[in-house]
C-alpha cells in the first residue's frame, strides 16, 4: 500500500507514458494554396483530429511537435506549435524538425495541388466567362518523411469519399508507411469538421475498426494503439 | 426636465432609431466554391466588418438579414440569419429575401470564378505534374441586387491590393451603386482579417475618408453616415 501511496499519479493510469521519452510530430488542419494576395485554394478540413492526437501523445508523455495550418482551434498546452499555411511551408516545417523524431503522424490535408503561379496583386475580374487556373502538383510531405533514413514510425491518414479500403492499403505501399488510418469523409456525422469519427487502422498484416466515437477519445486509442507498436527507442545521437 | 426623463432610454441618443422601420440586407464573408466534395477555392475575408455592420445596422432600429459565406463569428443577436456557403447560393439567398428591402450592403467578398464542374468524389491526384482548374464566372450578386425595381439603396465594398479609388469609382458606376467603400486590403493592420479598418466611402459627387479605427466603431459611423443618405420611406406593398 505505501508503495502504491508514493507512486506518482500518472502510474496509477497505464497508459500515461507510453510515450514518454519519445518525440513525436504531427501535422493537422488543411493547407492554403494563394492564387493572389486574397485568394486561395483550401479543403474543409478542421484540425480537429490532428489536434486531438497531439492532446492524447502528450497526455501519453510525448514531447509534441505540432505542424499545422490555418485552423480555428486552440493550440493544446504544452505542444510545440509550428504554425504554416501552405504545403511547401509544412513540408520545410516537418524536415527541419524531424531530427531524433520517433512518430510523425500526418493528419493534415495537405492540397495536392497549387497555383503555378501566386500573383503579387489581386487578380481582376476580366469579361472573360471562362478562366483556366494552372496548377502543379505540391511535395508529398508524408512520402518525404517516410523516406528520411533513419525514419519515424510514420503513420498516414487516407480521407476518401469512396473505395476507402483499397486506396488506403494502396497508399500504404506506394508511400512507404507504416500505419493508415482511413477514414470516410462522405459519411454523415463522421470526417472533416464533425466532433466524432469513426476509423479503420491499417497496418501491412492488420485491419483494425474503430466504431464512431469523439475524436478526443478515439485520439487516445490511437495513441496508444500506435505506441505499442513503435519499435523500442534507439540511442539518440 | 419631466420632458427628458420619460423619454425612452434610446431617444437619448441621437442615432438609436436612424433605421428603425427599415429592412436591411447585409452580405458578409467569402464565399466559397466547391471543387469536389472536400476542396474548395475561396479568401481571407473574416466576414468582421460585414457582422459589424449587421450589429450597428441592429442597434440603429433596423430588421436586418444577414447573408453570410461561412465565418467563426457570432451571429448578432436578432438578426435574420441566411448562411450560405457559395456565390450561387448567396445571390438565391439575397433575391429571395430582397423585397420591401431599403438597404442592402455588399460586404462580402464574393468568389468571382467558381470551378465549371464540381466533382460528385473526391478528386484523386494523378500522375499528372500539372493541372488545368476551369473556372466560369459568377454571378454579379450587388449589379443584380441594384437592377431590380424597386431596388434598395446599394451600397458596394472595393477591396484592392492597387489604385483602389479609381477602380472604386469604376465599380460603383459600373454596377449602378449608389455608395461605395474603399478598402485597401494590402496594407498591414487593416482589412482582411483585422479587428480595424479605415476606408474611403465613395459616391457619385463626394469622397469621405474614415481614418484607421476598430471595425465596430467604424461600422456604427457607416451605418449613421449611410442612414442620412437614404430615401425616405416609401409605402410598402
């Protein structure tokens, strides 16, 4: 009993340093492509779960590195923020933080595309009726990561409106990821900018179903799921 | 003395009933234009100064309907509310709530192109380096506002990067506007996403600049300055 008396209060909780020691990146929110000064390209992503994965990793005991854009949330205590707006700005974020990095979680909605050009002024209205846009296709952050040597156990999310499943294991593969997380975005209630969701976590020999819940709640699951599965901390140089 | 003191509270001041009995629209934020189920294109407008304006026109007397692109702002208490999320929803919205309307006030900032096709799926990223985006232009929601008969007195914004009076002028003959405010939004502190703003209001025969000031001041100061320019009150149908 005086044993269990002196412990500190985070051991009575068996999951409040899984990750203790580690040092853990996440990226969260959508990026903002500027076609001009004013104008930009964006998705409806809200930054809810990314946020709520770096509350749980650091309620896991994980020093949180958090990269993310232009959401409308509060930033959680304690979290090292690094806020960006674009692809090519979190990309630069995630690189030169990566150093003795063990997890990167990639939770943001990164755009895949940009405007080949950003006009310095705002671009006027023409008699034009129809207008082309140009785009070119934006650095694939999570990709990057996955190849850095030595590389985090990297864990991606795959947000489809259709064939979930088989684009998430396809991903997988072709990004040299660890872990997906898939996560349909069409269905009511769950996804992009709803406080619950529901997931199915993909490993290369797994597929593990997580019914609709709070995304703070699912977010420690997750964590600690992810936790037992990151390899045993190597010596940090 | 007897006289004053059973006066109602707000005939104490003098502007608390420059609208009363008048019907306001206010369109407020950007708007955003839906390329497929989870991307957009859209601005930085915050919708501050169109949600300040709905407040000063609120506190001046007036029923006011408030048309808003979607924002994190409060919606004034009282105001008729009509959130929208696209151009095309935001003109149906206007035209359908425009009759008997003596004021109606463009504050939003309207996507001038929205993509020709939105896509039922989420778009997937190809192969491709380079994309083409083809966009069709919106409607004119504040020129087909000041077409109708009878139209509301019709008051315009003009946010610009550049030679913002002279484009200010062209807009408001152009679009048959009886009033419009100039806004320089490349200049720091004010404007897009600012808590103040300083602006130039702009009619057929006078120019009148407001210095830089807090959105809600500034909004109060329009809102009178514009109230002693309407018409008179005409029956209503």
């Amino acid at each position: 009993a005086l044993v269990a008396a002196i412990r500190p209060p985070e051991q009575n909780c068996a999951t409040a340093s899984s990750l203790r020691g580690r040092k853990v990146m996440i990226t969260a929110g959508p990026t903002r492509e500027a076609l001009d000064p004013v104008r930009y390209i964006s998705n409806h992503s809200s930054g809810k779960m990314g946020y709520a994965l770096a509350q749980a990793a650091l309620e896991a005991g994980a020093e949180v590195h958090l990269v993310s854009g232009p959401v409308h949330l509060q930033t959680p205590a304690g979290v090292v923020y690094h806020p960006v707006e674009s692809a090519e700005e979190m990309l630069a974020a995630c690189l030169a933080q990566l150093k003795a990095c063990d997890l990167f979680i990639g939770a943001a909605a990164v755009a895949d595309y940009r405007p080949v050009a950003v006009a310095e002024q705002k671009l006027k209205k023409g008699a034009e009726e129809l207008m082309e846009l140009r785009l070119t296709k934006n650095p694939d952050i999570i990709a990057q990561v996955a190849a850095q040597t030595p590389k985090p156990f990297t864990v991606g999310f795959a947000a489809e409106t259709q064939n979930l499943l088989a684009y998430a294991r396809s991903k997988l593969a072709r990004k040299g990821l660890d872990m997906i997380i898939a996560n349909d975005v069409s269905a009511p209630g769950i996804g992009f900018n709803s406080d619950e969701n529901a997931v199915t976590l993909i490993t290369a020999d797994s597929e593990t179903h997580f019914a609709t819940q709070s995304k703070s709640i699912l977010a420690k699951t997750l964590i600690e799921y992810i936790a037992a599965q990151l390899p045993s901390p190597s010596i940090k140089s």
